[in-house]
C-alpha cells in the first residue's frame, strides 16, 4: 500500500473540504474556492514572458541569417591565404570594432568558415594537385599508387592548413570528392599514356641498340642480312605475343620509330650516306612478317605509311648522293688540307718540344677522326713516333666506308702518296746553310707583315724555297719560337675578357648606321658592313696589336690595355662615323638634287614676297616699338643717337626693322646684303626667344626667303642656320643664291677647298676624319658634295651668281 504523502507549506493553495446540513437531513460535501500564493503568481508570469521568449528566438534567428548572409558574401571575396590564416579568430575583430553585433557573429562564423573551405578545396587544393601532375610520369617503373599517395598528401596539407576547423573542413568535404575524382582520372589517364609511351619507347630503343649497326655493316652479305630479317620479324612476333601492345602498333614502332630515323640519319649532315641508307631501307622493307610473302614494304595504312614514305626516303638518298657529287671538289679540298700537315707530323717525327709534339699529334688526330674509323688512343701518337707515314695512307683507306668522301678520296690518293715521298725525300736531305738563313728571313717578314700562322707558312714552302712542306727541325723550332712570341703579344685578344670587348667593336659599326637611318633592315646593314668596314677593322687590329706590343711588360697592364682599347675604338669608330654621315649628307643634300634634276629649277618651298616680309617684321618684330613710341611722342626725343652716344638695343632693332625696306634693298651690292642679313639674324633672334607654343612658320618662311635671295657669308654660316632650324640642309639652291661675302671671299675658299680635298681623299678611308678638313666638311654639310665633280659643280655655279650680280 502507498504512503501517504503529506503536502505542508501550500496554505491557502489548497481547497477546503466541510460538511454542511441540507434540507432533510441530508448531509452534502462543500468545497471552499482555493486561495492565492506566490507560485500562483509566478506561474501567471511565466505565462505571459513565454511569448516574449518566442518573440526573442525569431529576433535571433533573424539576426543569425543576417551574418550568415554577410559571411558568405565576404569569404567569397576575401583573401584566401590570409582568410585561411586568421580562420580561428573569424568576426571577432568586426565584434570588437563596432562593425558587426556580436548577435550575428555566430552565423557569420558558421558561413564564413564553411565558404573558405569550399573555396579552399576548388582553389588552393585543385592547384596543389596540378602543380604535382608531373609526378605521375615518372618511375613508370614503379606498381605504387602514386595518384592515391599524392592525393592523401595534398589532402592533409589542406586540412592542417584549415586548422582543424569542423566548419571549414565540412565546407572543404563539399568539394573535395569531386576534386580528387577529376585529379585521379586525369593523373591515371596521363600515367598510363606515360607508361604506354615509356613501354614502346624501351622497344625502339630495344630495336636500335640490338639491329641499328648491323644493318649497315660494310662487311655483311645477302645471308647476313636474311638471319637479321627474321630476328627483326621474330622480335617484333615475341613482343606482340606478350599482348600489351597490338601487332599492328609493333609494326607502327619498328618503322616509325626504327626505320624512318635511322634512315634518316644517315642522310643529313655534312656527310651524308647514302648508300647505307639505301641498303638499310631495302634491308627492312623486305621483311617478311607473315612467313607467306607479306613484306613490310606493301604496307600503307593510317599510322604505318609505309609504302609512300619509302618512295619519299628513296627521293632524299638520290638528293644526297647528288650532294655528294657537287660538294666532290670540297671534300677533295677537306681531305687533302688535313692529310698534307698530317703527313708532314708523321715524317718530321717527335721534337722533344712537348707543345710542339701535341700540335702535331693533334694535327693527325683530326685526319684520323675525318675518317670517321674509331681507333686506338696513342694511334696518332704512335704514327708520329714511328714516323711510319706508310700506315698513316693505309689508315686512310677507311674513307672508303664514308658514302660523301668517298670518291674525293679515291682522287686523293695518288697525289697524297706523292706527296709523301716528296716530303720524305726532303726530310733526308740537309738544309744548306744559305736556305736555312732564308727560310728564317722570310719568316720574319711573314710575321711582320701581320702573319699570325707560321706553321702553315713553312708547310706553303716557306715563300718559295720548296714545293713540298718545311720540316727540318732547325726551322720548324724557329718558326715555334716566333709563334711564341707572337702568343706573348696577343695576351690580351687571348685573354678571358676580349670577346666581349671586340664585340662591343663590332656592334659599334651597326649602331653608326642604325642612327643615321634608323629604318634600315638589319640585313642591309649587315650588307653595307660586310662591304665597307674592312679597312676600319685593319686599322683597328693593327693598333690593338701595337699597344698589346707597347704594354706587354708594364705594370698594370690589364688597365691600361682598356683605356688603349677605349681610345682605339673611339677613333676608329669616329672615322667611320664621319664617312657615314658624309654619304648622308651627300643623300640628303642639295648637290644631289640639282644632279637629278639636270638644267631644271629645283621644287623650292613658297616663302611669299619681300614686301610681305618687310611687313611680318614690322608687325610682329616692330610692333611693341610702335606701341611706344605712341606713347611717348612729343614727350622724349627718340631720334637718332648724337655723336659718341652708344647705340641702345632698341635703336638698334628699330633701324633694323624700320630705316629700309626689304623690297628696296639691292642685290649686287655688299652694303645691301649686309642690311638683309641683319633683317634676317633679327628674325632668328626673335624665333629663338619666343615661347614654347608660338607660331613662328611665318617667320622661319622669312627667314629662309632673305637667305635665298640675299645669301651667306660662306658656307659654314648655312650649316649653322640649317642645325638652329633642325633641317639637315637647307631648301636653297646653290645656283641661284650666293654662299659668300663676295668673289674674294669664295676664291680664298676654293683655293682651300681643292687643298683639302686633295689631302682627304689622299687618306687611307680608315684614317678619315672630317673635323681635319673644316672647308670640305663645311661643303659637304651645306652642299651634300662628295666628289671633286661634286666640288666643281657647286663652284662653277656660284660663280655663275656671282658673275649675274655683278651684271646687275
């Protein structure tokens, strides 16, 4: 049975129960109306803040929304690296400075987190794996599943770089599965092709290294070459068995990737084989694959042209053994220049001169190499020991393995053979006394005269005392000595730092041309190099070998070497500098164009009238004296100055402008001229004195209008004008306007002139420097003369001028 509990401390919250007498003497039961109490009370409370909590949820739920919507929207745009970064402290920063309710922080927190790592894995992440997609092509020997491991290691780099962060890690899991599939399809797609590529790679290495020689060997018969078709076919046969590969692929290797450059091979380069490439190509095109007369040869299909390209590799063995015929003579040449000196080394024999012994064993190595035979090391060295030339012709005879020389050999060979006899009888005679003196007299004049090769010089003859090369060791020891000597003054064009100097040389002739035309091409500029520059590069070597001479011995001579070198290249560079610009001068100038244009006027430019331009110097140069002699009129005395006053700036610009008019001065006259040049040095004053943004074509029309009708006092002034007027000549004829103050004047200078021109065209080119002749630059800058007809011409027509003023 259940205890009874006893409820205490309720008070009036519970309801009383007491009897009460009814009619009849019934009794009945009346249950008294509980009272209030304070749980009471607060239940009613509860009551009423319950829909306030509700109202308060949505508020929050609002305000949750609100930085969710806002987290979104700014860890799409953030920076992911920082964003990545700071991901623990997320919004917090934005609490802290007022910029965002910490009401909201919760769902800015959840957005942003989970959009950074979306961001992350379509991002950062498909990068990482990108950047290591290479790594699927290597070890292909390897069975490890190299896509799985560079996918776990990339995905642990990404979650450590996420921080642990649930959020962001989930945002990561919402795309990395897509991204690892699209990774590991794509890397196992591109290892397998590698795998593939390696596989048939290893074949026609397998093919090369097994039949490539053997089926060009010399020595090979028709049976031999039948026992290497079927190892071919039975190892193309095994391959296909293994299964990897199909048949038809097998075949695509062995000819695409065997065949075609193999063949191919033998016909490029300077020496050329034709006749193993043909016997190579025959040699597989007939290989019978299927045992039943299937030849490799009748297939043509899409992968294995093999057909066509076998007509195509037979056209290119007829074009080189074509090449072979026109390049016969040089080969001829090429034999016989290395063999000659070659021979020479093995009948003079070692010298106990260790440089002078390595030369020569270097000298035969070559012949041997040209052979192209594979020999013994110590052969060349033996040969010259033994001085056995008879083995060294026998050697040669491998030429005969060589399709491009052969045939020049074959024309080598006797004059060869004679020559060595020739030599060897030499080498046993004795020198008289009187030839040895010789050879070493001609031997120093070789090498002054700027010979820098004195073995070649004694292999030539020595200058005509023999037809045969000089090998007697008492020479062939001086000439050594002299080509010593020689090294010791060319340290610096030996040294590590001349290649960059001589280039810098070099470009110095393209960088003249390239700034006097600067849209010339570069092969036209090459062309006018190759053409001109010569005589410059002469002098240039004959005065960087002097000073290397000069400062052999001295201290500091590295330095001291550049600062020559500076100056050589200064001079020489400025020399042809200054033929350059005088050619385009002469181009650019007006001697040329009277040329062109015969007894014709030439096209000159409308400059107006005198009478206009009396008037542009009144308005524009006269005006502000106008302007204030209005204004001071009847007050100051503006009259022309007393005896003994100085003459003011004004005065002076005054009757220039004003006392005679353009018009009414005369031509023939000195006095007149005189007054227009002042007109016309006023005008050039006035141009360069105005602002920047003035107008000044009227003036500069002036200008040259006075020039051309009242002249210069010689040439050098129309030089100095054209440069303030930055024309490279001026648009004036030299037959109708006069260059000089006068007839003595211009007789003075064309007794100068022909001096001038005598004594510079006297100069070797390369020592030409305009600045030494000051009238004949002064002409050519004014004129664009040239030549002494040029120079004739622009006299004979001034004084025609002159001979017209005077008539006037």
């Amino acid at each position: 049975m259940a205890e009874r509990v006893q409820v205490q401390g309720l008070g009036g919250a519970v309801p009383g129960i007491s009897p009460t007498i009814q009619r009849g003497g019934q009794y009945a039961v009346q249950v008294q109306q509980a009272g209030r109490n304070k749980l009471m009370d607060l239940a009613d409370a509860l009551g009423q803040v319950n829909p306030m909590l509700q109202q308060y949820g949505q508020v929050q739920k609002i305000q949750f929304e609100k930085g969710a919507e806002r987290g979104e929207m700014e860890a799409a745009t953030a920076d992911l690296d920082q964003a990545i970064e700071g991901l623990d402290a997320t919004g917090e920063k934005l609490v802290e400075q007022g910029l965002m309710p910490r009401s909201q922080l919760v769902g800015y927190q959840r957005s942003y987190k989970r959009r950074i790592g979306q961001r992350q894995a379509k991002t950062l992440y498909v990068k990482s794996l990108n950047d290591r997609i290479q790594e699927v092509t290597q070890n292909l020997e390897s069975d490890a599943d190299i896509v799985s491991s560079i996918i776990a290691e990339e995905r642990d780099k990404a979650l450590q770089q996420l921080g642990q962060s649930p959020l962001a890690m989930q945002g990561f899991a919402d795309f990395s599965d897509s991204v690892e599939n699209s990774f590991y399809n794509n890397a196992t797609k591109k290892r397998d092709r590698a795998v593939q590529d390696y596989n048939e790679s290893m074949i026609v290495e397998d093919f090369n290294q097994d039949f490539g020689e053997m089926l060009t060997a010399a020595e090979s018969t028709p049976e031999d070459i039948a026992q290497l078709q079927l190892a071919m076919k039975s190892r193309m046969d095994a391959i296909a068995k293994e299964g990897k590969i199909p048949r038809s692929r097998v075949v695509e290797l062995f000819w695409n990737g065997f065949a075609v450059p193999n063949v191919n091979n033998l016909l490029v380069g300077d020496d050329p084989q034709p006749d193993k490439a043909e016997k190579m190509l025959d040699s597989m095109l007939d290989i019978d694959l299927t045992g039943n007369g299937g030849k490799l040869g009748n297939i043509n299909r899409e992968g294995a042209y093999i057909r066509s390209k076998a007509v195509e590799l037979r056209g290119r063995v007829e074009t080189a053994r074509n090449k072979i015929e026109d390049d016969q003579e040089e080969n001829y040449r090429d034999i016989t220049n290395l063999a000659g000196p070659a021979i020479k080394s093995v009948i003079g024999g070692l010298t106990g001169n260790t440089e002078l012994d390595n030369i020569r064993v270097a000298t035969v190595q070559r012949l041997l190499d040209d052979t192209g035979a594979s020999f013994d090391e110590g052969t060349a060295e033996s040969l010259i020991r033994t001085q056995d030339a008879a083995k060294l012709l026998d050697l040669m005879s491998f030429y005969n393995n060589n399709d491009a020389k052969r045939r020049a050999y074959g024309r080598a060979t006797l004059p060869l053979e004679e020559l060595a006899i020739k030599i060897k009888t030499r080498s046993t005679a004795v020198l008289s006394k009187a030839d040895t003196e010789t050879i070493k007299k001609n031997i120093d004049e070789y090498v002054a005269a700027g010979g820098d090769d004195v073995s070649d010089f004694l292999d030539s003859g020595a200058g005509g005392v023999s037809d045969v090369p000089i090998i007697a060791k008492e020479v062939v020891a001086y000439g050594r000595e002299k080509e010593v000597e020689l090294e010791a003054n060319l340290w610096f064009e030996k040294s590590e730092v001349y290649p960059a100097r001589e280039q810098e040389f070099e470009s110095s002739f393209e960088q003249v041309i390239e700034e006097l035309y600067p849209s010339k091409k570069a092969g036209d500029i090459s062309n006018i190099i190759e053409r001109e520059a010569a005589p410059f590069k002469e002098k240039y070597n004959r005065l960087i070998k002097d000073a290397q001479i000069r400062l052999k011995n001295t201290d500091g001579r590295d330095t001291k070497i550049i600062e020559e070198f500076e100056k050589i290249k200064t001079q020489v560079i400025g020399n042809w500098q200054s033929i350059k610009q005088a050619e385009k001068n002469y181009q650019e100038g007006i001697r040329k164009r009277v040329k062109e244009a015969g007894e014709a006027p030439l096209d000159l430019d409308k400059l107006g009238t005198t009478e206009e331009a009396q008037t542009l110097l009144e308005t524009k140069i006269g005006s502000w004296w106008s302007s204030f002699r209005a204004k001071t009129e009847g007050v100051v005395d503006l009259g022309a100055p007393r005896r003994g006053e100085e003459v003011t700036e004004e005065q002076r610009i005054r009757a220039t402008v004003y006392d005679v008019d353009l018009d009414e001065l005369g031509t023939s006259d000195l006095q007149s001229r005189v007054k227009a040049w002042s007109k016309a040095e006023l005008v050039r004053n006035t141009i360069e004195n105005a602002g920047a943004d003035a107008d000044l074509t009227d003036l500069e029309n002036a200008e040259l209008l006075i020039r051309r009708k009242w002249g210069f006092r010689n040439p050098q002034e129309a030089v100095d004008l054209a440069a303030a007027r930055k024309e490279s000549v001026l648009n004036l004829d030299y037959r109708e306007t006069p260059y000089f103050a006068g007839p003595r004047t211009a007789n003075e200078e064309w007794g100068e002139i022909k001096r001038e021109f005598a004594a510079y065209i006297n100069t070797p080119k390369a020592e030409r420097d305009l600045n030494n002749f000051p009238t004949f630059k002064s002409w050519n800058q004014a004129f664009g003369v040239l030549t002494k007809e040029d120079i004739i011409n622009v006299w004979q027509a001034q004084v025609e001028v002159f001979n017209n003023i005077n008539k006037i």
